[in-house]
C-alpha cells in the first residue's frame, strides 16, 4: 500500500452499477492525468450487489495497482444457517480484501453489539481480510475516553499482538457522520486526541505501537487536508462525499497536494 489510504464506504449508494462505473471512470480518468506517480491507495466499498461487477471495474482500469474492493460488512461465521448474511469466504472469492467492521450505523442503527463486532472481526481475520475497524464515541460529552476504551477493548477481545496489527483502524466520531442529525465534523486537534486514547489503549494491551488510523465523519473537501496533514492521519474513510465524483476527485486532489 502506498501513502494516504482512503476508503470510500458507498453504504447503500449509487442506486445503479451505470452510476457507479461513472464514479469510478471518473476517478480514474483523473488519476490517469497525473504525469507524476501517486502516492495514494484507495478501497472502494460498494453495495453487497455491485461488489463482483465494481470488482471487475478496477481490475480492467488504470487503477488496477492503487485501488483495492472492499465490503461493507461480513459475517461473523463462515458456514452456518444466517439469513441474509454474507460469509467471509465469499467476499475472498469475489476479490474483496478491505472489509468495514463495526460501522456505527451498524453498531447503532441495526443492534450490533461489540461482541458481535468482535466475532466479525475474527471472521475478517481468518478469511485474510483486512478489518477498517470502526471505534467512536456517540457523544462527546461526559466520559467519553472511557467510553472509547471500553469500545476498544471489548471490539478487540481475545485477539492476538498480530492480529491486531494486521487492522486498521477508523476513528469515526458518531456525532461527526454526515447523516446524522446535527452532525459536525471533528477538528484534527479532538481526533487526535481521541486516536490517542486509543493507541494508548492498544499499546497497553498488545504493545502496539503504530496502528493505522483513518479519521472519518463528514469528511469533504474543506477540511480533508486538515485531517490528513496529521503524520498520525493515514487517511479517512468517506461516505457521502465518496458517492459523488467530483468532490471525491477534488479530494483526493487536495490528499495528493500535502504529498
Ligand atoms: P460521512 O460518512 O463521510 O458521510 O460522514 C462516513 C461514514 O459513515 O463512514
């Protein structure tokens, strides 16, 4: 992977593989343009139902060597009777090697427990996904370092230093997501702060050292650099602004600016 990472979480967007192809040509076209090479990986997270064909998208364009699937959930067994899941093995057939584990929307909006968020990040790991793993706090009012430690530890139950490791991780404040009521983005300052919490968090608990962090929440093209000018930044994990083409260009523009 090269420099900043950014992944683009589409959630349930663009409503036709027509709109999503123009996305990407898009994407594509400006990158193609560059004359110098890019520092940027980019991971595309569409709907369940345009992953194959998003899939064979990137594999037939000029983004083949910077831009990687992603899925936007998986399941947290492999083999098993689970109504409208999708198993890890199932994402690796289809070429997917980023998956979103405990998007807020999920944590919050559908019921997922950080238990369950913990089995699916084990699922990720044994199919060799590699997990974005979301941690954030709903509010940040009150206790909310604790809350975030609590978070982390229970999403990181029972896993190894390496596995560990092997995660990114995505810090998206849930009052900071462009859907929600009220929402605002953080400041790099208060992230940093809050990323700190975590780190500390995990290298107390699996001497780890260097995590990666993506920020995310109402990410756009006024305050990208802001965030990712950050050394402890590696990138962001954008949703609305990722769906529609020309502010994801401009962003990535500006990304490719701070070098
Ligand atoms: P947003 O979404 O960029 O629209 O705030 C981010 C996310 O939910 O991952």
């Amino acid at each position: 992977m090269n420099g900043k990472l950014i992944v683009a979480n589409w959630k349930m967007l663009p409503e036709s593989l027509a709109q999503a192809q123009e996305i990407l040509e898009f994407t594509d076209d400006y990158l193609s343009s560059l004359s110098e090479k890019r520092e940027l990986s980019l991971v595309f997270c569409p709907p369940f139902v345009f992953t194959e064909e998003v899939g064979k998208m990137l594999r037939t364009s000029h983004l083949e060597h910077e831009a990687f699937l992603g899925a936007q959930d998986v399941a947290t067994e492999d083999r098993a009777a689970l109504t409208g899941e999708v198993s890890g093995p199932m994402l690796t057939k289809l070429g997917v090697s980023y998956v979103i584990i405990g998007h807020s929307e999920r944590r919050w909006k559908l019921g997922e427990s950080d238990e369950t968020v913990n089995q699916k990040l084990k699922a990720a790991l044994r199919n060799g996904l590699i997990p974005i793993v979301c941690i954030g706090e709903r509010t940040r009012e009150g206790k909310f370092k604790e809350f975030l430690e609590e978070q982390v530890t229970k999403t990181f139950t029972g896993l190894t230093a390496d596995e560990v490791d092997k995660c990114i991780i995505a810090y998206e404040p849930v009052w900071a997501i462009s859907t929600n009521p009220g929402a605002h983005p953080d400041t790099p300052e208060s992230a940093l702060e809050s990323i700190g919490v975590i780190k500390k968090i995990l290298n107390s608990k699996f001497s780890i050292q260097n995590p990666m962090f993506l920020y995310g929440g109402s990410v756009n093209s006024n305050n990208v650099a802001g965030f990712l000018k950050e050394k402890e930044i590696n990138g962001a994990l954008i949703g609305g602004a990722s769906v529609n083409k020309e502010e994801f260009v401009k962003i990535l523009e500006l990304i490719l600016e701070i070098g």
